[in-house]
C-alpha cells in the first residue's frame, strides 16, 4: 500500500501544472484505493505563500481535481475513503506550512493563534497560557528555553472530548518555533533548517483536529509547549538550574539540550490533566520532537525512533506506523544511560555523555513519567524536514510526518 501511495504522489508531483486528472492504478482493495488517494492528495502540495509576483509566470500550480478508477472499491466506500484521504491531506498540509514558514512570521504567539482560528470551527477546545502564566504557575522549563527570546514562549493545550469515548490518551508535540543553540549556538551552516524545530507541535496538533473532524470516540488532549531558543543577555546559560512543572530540578548543561526541557513541562502536565479527567490516568501517553542529531545518525533520514516503557504502546505505534506508511523503528532506553545525567547539584543533568545521545534523551523524559504511565517517545528529527530532493508524495522542506501514525494509533484505539 505504502508503493501505491508513493506511485500516485509520485505521479501528482509530476502533474504540476496541469488541472486534473485520472489516476488508474492497479490495486486489489479498499487499503489500496485508500492509500492512492492519500499519496494523490499528499503529493499534490505547494508552498507559495512568500513567493513574489515576478515568480508568478514560471509558477505551476499543484492539482485541483484528482479523479481516482478503482475496480473493486465501492461507490459508498469509496466516498468516505475519499474523504478522509482529504482530511488527512488538508491537516498535513497545514503541518508542513507551518514548518516551511519563517521565523520572521512563525513565532510561539503566531502558532498559537494559528490553531485557535482553526480550532474554533472544529470540535476540539483550546486553552492558551501566556509566559506570565507559566510563570505563575511553575513552567520552569519552557520558561527558561524562551527567556533568550524577545517572542515569549506560550503552551497550547488542545482537547477533544466525545461521549461514550472508549479511551484517552495525550499528545505532546515539541514546539521550538526556532532554534539558534541560545548561548550554545549552532554553526551557521543548516541552522535555517532550524525552523522545523516545531514539528511535533505541530503534528500532534493537527492530528487532533484530524481525529475530530473523523469523529473518533476516543479523547484525546494534544500539548504543544511553544518557544524561540535565542541567544541573548537574558538566555540560560550553562550551568543555570530551573524547576520543572511538578517540581524536578535540571542543570542545564548544553542550552541546545532544551526541546527535552519544554517536553518536561508538558509531560507532567499531561499526566496530571488526565488523572483529573479520568481516575486511571491516561491510557497511553505519546510525546513527538525533533530532538536529537543522534536520531539521524542512528536512522537516517527516513526512519524515524521509538522508544518507552510499555511494550505493548510501542508495538501499537509501530503497526500504526507500518499501516499509515512511515517509517518508525524501536530503540532501547539502556538503564545504564542513566547515570550519565547526574548532577551534583540538581535532581538531573540536561545532556549525559556523548555516546548514545538519542536514547539518554529519551531516559531524560521517562524520568519526568510517573511509575504505571504507558508512554513512548517519537524522535522525528530526521524525517520531519526533507533537505534532499522531493520523493514520492514527500516535498523539499516540511514533510508532516507522524501525523498520520498518531491519527491511525487513535482509530485503532477507538474500535
């Protein structure tokens, strides 16, 4: 299904230009169709918002009407395939403009606004906390990675509650709109890629307005933790310690460690907000971030990690991935590792030694999960952002990935 999907994006990146047309492609059932219609949708995307006029005779226009022939898919069937083909399509779209969109205009206020417009004509509700109210209320984390900035750093707490829902479970996104290293600064070179820092934030929020534009009786709460990382004369610096929400101290060692320290935060308050709404807590807790360079060196640049502590979460997550078409491959979180991110002087250390860097990331997160939590960690650092040539239904820049493994992990967790 995964080749049919590439083959019709494949194809729709090469139609450009034109505007429409049939796709006739040999499959033996309704998946197939499906995924079709997806790799059609998903291939047919254009970012041009910044583009100027001189640029608007040599511009092709992606596809505007895609006809797709199928024999063994039927009329009925076929139509709300087709439909959430296109929900899936539109949401990760908007993923992948968020990511290609500068960040002289994406910033932790401008996100925020973004999905509360978009969130006022969906299902779901939005609360939005203000960099004074996480300060009051103890998000020392987030605080501390977006003090450098003259952007304020925001959390954005989505939530979509349908009756009769058959579980819960929390989405939490890293959302470093950009990422300079603050006073551990990277080098010049690729650090525009850095925009794409806020890919988990905004997957997991576009996967809950998927999941309630589809109805799924399933309740989901989608955390996105917002801020600039900048160098400044009021960034963190190596050495500062702050307080995590629930309490934990870290030393920060490295500021360009901080998307873990934004995690921190939402994690905890994740886990707290379920307890309230359902007294067994949530039933799987899923945080997504573009948080290491090691996850590329491990993986690649296709091939995304999982890691956690619950077998069966993580296999659930690896059949979602396999069925909605991205690459995800299980990684260790070797209790050694762990002693790597002492402190002598607080609770923990942001960065352990050099070796193995992805996963002492992950044990970093799990330190901040309570004992009978499900939890897993999506590192997405490599196939958020596509630096290469296009491929398939995926574009140069923004990909949108994990949107869909999370949508796909909601329907199968709501049959």
């Amino acid at each position: 299904h995964e080749r049919l999907r590439r083959a019709a994006g494949a194809a729709a990146r090469q139609l450009f230009g034109q505007e429409s047309a049939t796709f006739a492609i040999t499959h033996k059932d309704d998946a197939g169709f499906s995924a079709i219609a997806e790799g059609a949708l998903l291939g047919s995307y254009a970012f041009f918002e910044f583009k100027g006029k001189s640029s608007d005779k040599d511009r092709k226009e992606p596809l505007k009407r895609i006809v797709i022939h199928s024999k063994v898919t039927k009329s009925t069937k076929a139509k709300n395939l087709l439909s959430r083909a296109d929900v899936i399509a539109r949401h990760t779209a908007l993923v992948r403009d968020l990511i290609n969109t500068p960040p002289s205009h994406l910033t932790p206020e401008t996100f925020s606004q973004r999905f509360k417009k978009l969130t006022a004509s969906s299902k779901a509700s939005i609360e939005i906390l203000n960099d004074a109210q996480l300060k009051k209320f103890g998000y020392g984390g987030t605080i501390a990675v977006g003090q450098g900035s003259a952007s304020k750093p925001r959390l954005v707490h989505i939530s979509y509650s349908p009756k009769k829902a058959k579980s819960r479970i929390a989405f939490v996104g890293k959302g470093i709109t950009f990422d300079t290293g603050g006073l551990a600064l990277k080098p010049a070179q690729g650090m525009e890629a850095m925009k794409s820092d806020m890919s988990g934030a905004a997957a997991v929020c576009a996967a809950i307005l998927v999941i309630a534009e589809l109805k799924l009786p399933i309740a989901i709460d989608a955390w996105a933790p917002l801020a600039e990382n900048m160098p400044s004369d009021t960034a963190q610096r190596p050495s500062d310690i702050l307080t995590t929400y629930g309490g934990r101290t870290v030393e920060v060692l490295n500021p360009d460690a901080e998307g873990r320290l934004v995690l921190a935060d939402a994690l905890e308050r994740a886990q707290e907000v379920g307890k309230r709404a359902k007294k067994s807590g949530l039933d799987a807790l899923v945080d997504v971030a573009t948080l290491t360079g090691a996850q590329m060196v491990a993986l690649g640049t296709r091939t995304s990690a999982i890691m956690g502590n619950d077998e069966a979460l993580i296999e659930a997550i690896k059949a979602s991935a396999d069925e909605a078409g991205e690459n995800f491959w299980p990684m260790p979180l070797p209790s050694e590792l762990r002693a790597t991110l002492d402190s002598p002087v607080a609770d923990i250390a942001n960065i352990g030694e050099r070796w193995g860097g992805m996963l002492s990331a992950g044990i970093f997160l799990k330190e901040f999960i309570e004992p009978n939590q499900a939890w897993a960690h999506l590192d997405i650092a490599g196939p958020a952002f596509n630096e290469g040539k296009p491929y398939g239904y995926t574009p140069v820049g923004g990909t949108g990935h994990a949107v869909r493994t999370l949508v796909r992990l909601a329907e199968t967790a709501a049959r």
